[in-house]
C-alpha cells in the first residue's frame, strides 16, 4: 500500500511538523482533505460562471462588430 505526504497548513513551504502521512484508504475520506462539498459547489458555481461570463463576452463582441459592419 502506498502513501503520500500532505500538508496541514496553508503556507509554503510546509514545516516538518505539519506534514502528515496519509494512506489510500485516508484519501477516501475527502473531508480529512479539505474537499466538502461546499468548496465542490464553490468549484463549480465559479467554473460555470466563467465559461457563462466568457460566452457572453464572445456574443456581446460579435452582435457589436456585426453593427459595425453594417454601417
């Protein structure tokens, strides 16, 4: 079984002290990671926001230079 090394606090680089080995059947549990699903939804909302707000820049740019052309 493998393992891996996480960090449990925000700055880098990461103390000695606040490194934390961690096992496969650990990383199941994505809460003892940080992932709830709160941050899931935040991911998201924020993914799709940006590929809406992205879009609609696109066709706010091509109504404008179709205006444009047309005078």
């Amino acid at each position: 079984m493998s393992g891996y090394f996480i960090c449990t606090q925000p700055e880098m680089p990461c103390q000695p002290g606040h490194q934390v080995a961690v096992t496969e059947v650990t990383l199941q549990d994505l809460a003892a990671l940080g992932i709830t699903p709160g941050s899931v939804s935040v991911a998201v909302g924020i993914g799709f926001g940006l590929v809406f707000a992205l879009a609609m820049l696109g066709f706010g740019l091509g109504v404008a230079l179709r205006m444009v052309r047309r005078i």
